[in-house]
C-alpha cells in the first residue's frame, strides 16, 4: 500500500500538476476533431454517390429537395452525437506502470499496456489540431504493428507531461533535462535543402504513383459516368484525342516532358509534406526528431527500441554530401515496412550520419574491415534469371503482336541488363565483426544495414538443390522489424555465421528492445 502511494505521489510530482492517476479526458476540443474526421471518412467513402445525388438536385422536386436536405443535417447531427458519445467514453490514466484506457460507445473495451512494452510516445497535428491548438498524442508498442493508442485531443503541456511519466518510467528511461532541451539540433533541414533533398528521390517511384493516382481518379470518372448512363461519350472524348496526339510527334515529347516535371513536382511536394521543418537532436538515451507541414509530428525514439538503421545514399546525393537514415523498430505479426513503423531523417552530411552510427554503435573497425561478397553463384544466378524473363517477355510479345523489329531493342537491353546485374553484384557485399554485421545492397541506391547480432531473433540456413551442388547457402536473420539476407555464400563461411549468430543471441544480457 505504501508502495502504491509513493508511485501516485511520484506521477503527480512529475506531470507538471496533472494528476493522471484518475481517470481523465481529452481536451473537449477533441470534439471538433474527432466530428471532422468522421465527416472526411464519410466523404472519402461516398463522394462518388453525393456527386450523383447533388448534381441533378435542381431537377428534384421540392418534397424531394427537402428530403435531401433533412437527411443531410440528419447525419451531420448524428455524427456530432457519435463524436461527442466517443469523447465523453474515451478516459485514461496510469496505475501500477500501466497505461489504462477505457472506451466504446455500445461495445466497451478496456485496454491495459505495461511502460515497457511502450516503444513510442509521439506527438501529432494535424491542420484542425494546429488551428485549435491541441496534439494527438499516440502510444506505439512492439506489439502492433500500428499505432495502438491514440489521444485525439490534449493540450502540449498535458502532452508533455504524460509523455515524461511514461517515457521516464518505462524501461531504458529517456530523461530530458534543461541543458538537453536547449542542446544544438544535429540536423535541421530548411526549405532550399529540402530542394535539394527532393532532387534526389527516386523520380520514377513518383511517376508510378502519380500514375497509380491518375488511374485511380479516372476509374472514379468511368464510374460516375457509368452511372449517368454516358459512357459512350467519354470513351467517344478519349478516342479523339488519343488519336489526335498519337499522329503529332510534338505533342508526344510535350507530354513526356510534362509527366518527367510532375514526377519532379511530386518527389518535391511529397518530401516538402513529410519532411518540412525537420529539426532531429541526438539525446542520451533517444533521438528527437520533429517535422511535418499540415500534420506535424514529434517523435522520440529510444535508443533502445532501434532494431537495425539503414543509411542510404546513390550517385546525386553523394554529389550533394548527404545520405538518408532510416531507423527501423519492431512490428508484430506479419513482417513488414509500415510507415509508422519506418523512421527516417533526410539530409544528413557525413559528420551527422557518424554521430548518429557512434551514439548506437562502436563500427570503426568494422567499417574499415574487408567487403565480403557472395560467391561467383549469386551473379550466374541473376544471370539465367533475366535470361529466361527477356526470353519468355520477348516470345510471348511476338506472338502476340508479330512485330518481330523488336527483336533489334535487344541491342540496347542486354547492355544494360548486364550493366544492372554487375552493379547488383558489386552492391551486395557484408562486413562481419564480433558483435554486429553490416550488409551492403541496392542498384542504383546503395544502402548500408547495420545489425547487431542480439538482436537477431531467428536464423535460417537455405539451400536449393543447385546451391547443394555448389556448396553455397542463403542466410536469413529474421529480426523484430524483418528479414535480412546474405544470398550464396560459401556454406563454410554461412555455417560460422550461423553458429556465431546463436552464440551472440544466447549469451548476451542485453535486452533486444
């Protein structure tokens, strides 16, 4: 009992006032919050029916209109009554080292998280946030693979104080002092980087997404016109002006030219969203790292909780000095590259990118050690590979088309097959030390993964039947945040891997998260 006490008069203390061993809400202004986005779900959901139903409404007759009209401030009003229902069953508070939420209209659910199972405590805003002033506090744990509480709705001095209490309290504390909080941000990226940033993304990455949107948005189209009963007459529109552009080679290269800027525009628009007003600070225990323009987020990231880290870089942004850092962190269930899971700081000079490397690791020696490269099966691999898909591509167009001029692009396609497989190959190597592994990959890219062994969590041993007569293998070492493959080498070198991987996984005394 008095050990209890001592624990609520120790949350009091710490939360800057705020006594969060009872049960509280959220600002009431998360009303607005969670009404507005109740509506921009329902609208998401259903724009094509509201287009259909408001376009023709002067045709309708007044009952009609009326009826229309009723039923719109009809939900409206309902999803006022939801969103305020939600904000009044929606309490929280900390008791015995847990976080404790209670919430549910007609089905209620109590959800109970030890601190150390909590790997983030984030803050974002979105636009209506930053207007009304409140923050969206999120808690993530290793067990979800997405964000497995969420505040809607809190004031930045609650914020700040339920995150201290947590963060403080959970295993591998992350204490913040004064001098910490006025300590000189080890990246801060402003706008004309951010630019710069931008040039050097994967362009057509952007081009196939904006593909990917345009397609999207040109289904909507058919469906609406499918409803109108005039389908016919955008695909009278699109015949036209399909044939109207194929027979003028200018217009061609204009439309090249402008899908090559939009692929530019994108990469820029979508670093300028995500990364705006970067600011990242290297604590003793954490990374801080701030950005965002219409939804801006705070996040601290333990030290602890860190996986493995890839440091990325390719021809134009070692031109420019800069790399990209990309922290990874445990998801359950089905591996895989959520974003919310995937951190990542852009822009970072060399003398950043090592800070960053010796706050998590000790790789000097590693990383002057000898590449390591796969055995001369790997590229013979890759080799039949292409051969037999630039094969079976080539046969399967001939016969369909009879175009048989195709044959001379070939003159162009093995060069450059061959010049990607080499690249492949010479990116795929591996440094290996006592306590950690680099592994080395990309095409164009090169990316640069840096793993201890402890905390490995799985490890397989592959061979194929043509690997067995090679004595090669494949390494797999399965970590909390996914896989990481060493393909074809040496069965004798894999086997030491393996049994070195085991050792370092059973006898170390480090927690992996």
């Amino acid at each position: 009992m008095q050990q209890k006490l001592k624990n609520l008069l120790a949350l009091k203390l710490m939360s800057n006032s705020f006594d969060f061993s009872n049960y509280s809400r959220q600002s009431v202004k998360g009303i607005l919050v969670i009404y507005i986005g109740q509506i921009y779900k329902f609208l998401k959901i259903s724009w094509i029916l509201l287009f259909l139903i408001f376009k023709d409404l002067s045709k309708f007759s007044d009952v009609k209109t009326n009826y229309i009209y009723a039923g719109t401030v009809f939900l409206l009003l309902f999803f006022l009554g939801r969103a305020y229902l939600i904000y009044k069953n929606f309490l929280f508070k900390i008791e015995d080292e847990h976080f404790i939420l209670k919430q549910g209209i007609l089905k209620k659910t109590n959800t109970s998280i030890p601190f150390e199972r909590i790997q983030n405590v984030n803050f974002k805003q979105n636009l209506i946030q930053q207007i009304i002033n409140v923050f969206e506090v999120s808690l993530e744990t290793a067990g979800s693979s997405k964000t497995e509480i969420s505040i809607k709705a809190v004031s930045l001095q609650k914020a700040e104080a339920l995150k201290k209490i947590i963060t403080e309290r959970a295993k591998g504390e992350v204490v913040i002092d004064e001098k910490q909080e006025k300590a000189k941000p080890l990246v801060k990226i402003g706008f004309l980087e951010l630019l710069k940033v931008s040039l050097t993304e994967n362009h057509l990455q952007s081009l196939f997404l904006l593909f990917a949107i345009l397609i999207g948005f040109f289904q909507q189209i058919q469906q609406i016109f499918d409803g109108l009963g005039s389908r016919e007459l955008l695909d009278g529109f699109i015949d036209k002006n399909t044939n109207a552009v194929s027979k003028s080679i200018s217009v061609f290269v204009f439309f090249l030219i402008l899908l090559i800027i939009s692929a530019f525009i994108s990469s820029f628009v979508k670093v300028i969203l995500n990364h705006f007003n970067l600011v990242a600070y290297v604590r003793k225990d954490a990374f801080e790292i701030n950005q965002g323009l219409f939804t801006k987020k705070s996040i601290i990231l333990k030290k602890q909780k860190i996986q493995n880290i890839t440091i990325s870089t390719n021809p134009i942004k070692r031109i420019i000095g800069i790399s990209f850092i990309t922290f990874k962190q445990a998801v359950s269930g089905k591996i895989n590259v959520k974003k919310n899971k995937l951190i990542r700081i852009v822009g970072c000079k060399i003398d950043q990118v090592e800070t960053i490397k010796s706050s998590l690791f000790d790789v000097a020696d590693l990383e002057n050690s000898e590449n390591k490269y796969p055995d001369y099966y790997y590229k013979k691999r890759l080799f039949y590979i292409i051969f037999l898909v630039t094969i079976s591509f080539y046969v399967g167009f001939i016969s369909v088309f009879q175009i048989y001029e195709t044959l001379f692009s070939l003159i162009f396609v093995i060069p450059l097959f061959i010049f990607l497989i080499l690249k492949k190959v010479k990116k795929k190597f591996y440094k290996i030390s006592d306590s950690m592994l680099i592994v080395g990959s990309g095409l164009i890219e090169t990316h640069l993964t840096y793993l201890e062994f402890f905390k490995v969590q799985n490890i397989n041993l592959k061979q194929t039947v043509f690997q067995e007569k090679s004595k090669v293998a494949d390494l797999i070492m399965q970590t909390a945040s996914g896989k990481i493959t060493i393909p074809c080498i040496k069965l004798e070198e894999a086997v030491k891997i393996y049994n070195h991987t085991l050792y370092k996984v059973e006898t170390s005394q480090t927690a992996w998260m």
